[in-house]
C-alpha cells in the first residue's frame, strides 16, 4: 500500500510533466525515425493514385498529386522539429543575454527593452510575415523570423529574475567583496534564472511549432515541395469536402505536439516554482 501510494502522490505531482514529456518524446522519436517509419518517398508523385482514401497500401489516403500522406506528415515532424529546436537555441542564447543586460544596467534596460517593445506591438506571423518578404523564403531565414518574433518573450523572463535577483543578500554581498559585474551575473545571477529559462522556452516551442504551421499554410517560409504541416493543410483545403482525412491528419499531428509542449511547459512550471508546486 505504501509503495502505490508514494506512486500516486508522484504522478499527482509530475502528472503533467509525464504525460506531456512522453507525448513530446513520440514525436521526437518519429522525427528522429522518418526515414525508417515513412513507407514512402514523401515527394514520390504517382497520379494513377490521387486522392486515395485510407487503406492498408497508404494508411492516410493520398493527395491530389498521389503522394502518401502518411509518410508527408512523419517527414514534417523532423522539419517542424528541427525549426522549433533552431529557434529554440537562438532564443535561448540571445535573450538570455540581453535580458541579463536589460536586468543589471538600467541604460542597457531601457534602449533593450524599448525595442523589446516594439517588436511586441506587432502581431506574431505579421511580423514573421515582414521579415520573410524581406529575407525570402527558406528554412534558414524561417529560423531568423521566429526566433526575433519569440526573443521579447524570452528576453522579459529573464530580466524580470534578474531584477529579483539583484536584491538578494548573496548577491549583495559578493557586490560588496568587489567581484565583478560578469562574476555575479553569471555565477549568482544566472542560475536564478534557469527555472524560469526552461518554462519559457519549452512555451516558446510550442508558439514555433504553431506560427510555422501558420506560416507555411500560408506559403510563405518553406518551398512547396517541402512537405511540412501546413504546407499539407495548405494543399488539403480545397479537398476539405470530398477528402477530409487531408485536413485532419495534418491537423492533429500540430495539435499533438503543441498539447504536448504546454503540457510539458505547465508541468515544468508548477515543479519548478515552489510557490506553484504540490504539496
């Protein structure tokens, strides 16, 4: 009885983490496996089989262009993957450090945090939209986009703790031994700032994987034969009505992974913070 009541009381406490942890590691695995999974070349075109329902030779029917949908949607979880991880890093190493800046120096605070500002005034994919008229269309300038689109959200996070931190008695006193600034931002501060730095970027994912599916829906990021979630619901739309498999698939395979990262993100969230956790 002891034993399933301890396991009770840890999956009470990590529930979410679990569920949103394993969720993420299917996709991950999928991802990682397309080339093995897939039962077909994602670009293989073969009319003689357009717009072919489920069966057991294409477990989700065809598209127009007699491509497998299955294996087009195991091939756009690496491509979401891979952008959503890319951004992932970029956000990670560039707001951390301006919104360490913005936290310590208050001159570097308010020019930072002004244009923070203003890339915030902007609708996500508007913005994401501008930059890829400007840069063009590719996985790299993809990358580019959604990262400068998230980097406010990052940036605010960390600030925010380290003007917590900044009043700490710890702090306060290796202030006063003379150590230096780099010293006590990266040796006192930023550990501070790790907790709240996970939470966030793991949201942040989720925002990626969304705002690319939207992006490419829209046809602008990627080139058409690449075969990512929205590019697939993007192609599916006028075949919502005689074939709504093509509509669905697509769309449940973003609703799995964003669930998955909020999930994931809530449950980081609520171990992380003592306030927030379980008793």
């Amino acid at each position: 009885m002891g034993k399933k009541r301890n396991w009770r009381k840890f999956f009470g406490k990590y529930n979410m983490v679990l569920i949103g942890g394993i969720m993420f590691l299917i996709m991950v695995i999928v991802a990682f496996l397309a080339t093995s999974i897939a039962p077909y070349d994602p670009q293989h075109m073969n009319m003689m089989e357009s717009l072919r329902p489920p069966s057991a030779a294409h477990l989700c029917g065809t598209d127009e262009f007699g491509r497998d949908v299955f294996s087009r949607i195991i091939y756009g979880a690496r491509i979401s993957l891979s952008i959503s991880l890319s951004v992932l890093v970029l956000v990670g190493i560039f707001g951390t450090v301006l919104g360490m800046l913005a936290g310590f120096y208050h001159t570097a605070d308010t020019v930072i945090m002004r244009f923070m500002d203003g890339l915030m005034a902007f609708p996500t994919v508007i913005l994401a939209l501008v930059i890829l008229t400007v840069l063009g269309s590719g996985i790299p300038n993809l990358v580019l986009a959604l990262s400068i689109t998230q980097l406010p959200r990052m940036v605010r996070t960390v600030r925010t703790t380290v003007i917590s931190a900044k009043q700490l008695e710890h702090v306060e006193a290796a202030r006063a031994m003379g150590a230096s600034d780099a010293r006590i931002m990266f040796r006192y501060i930023l550990p501070l700032c790790v907790s709240p730095m996970i939470v966030r970027l793991t949201l942040i994912m989720a925002l990626t994987v969304l705002n690319e599916a939207s992006l490419t829906f829209l046809g602008v990021g990627l080139s058409p034969d690449i075969p990512s979630w929205g590019t697939i619901l993007s192609e599916a739309r006028q075949h919502i009505y005689t074939s709504p498999y093509l509509i669905f698939l697509p769309g449940l395979a973003i609703l799995w992974s964003v669930m998955s990262l909020n999930l994931l993100g809530d449950g980081l969230r609520d171990v992380l913070d003592p306030k927030l956790s379980k008793k």
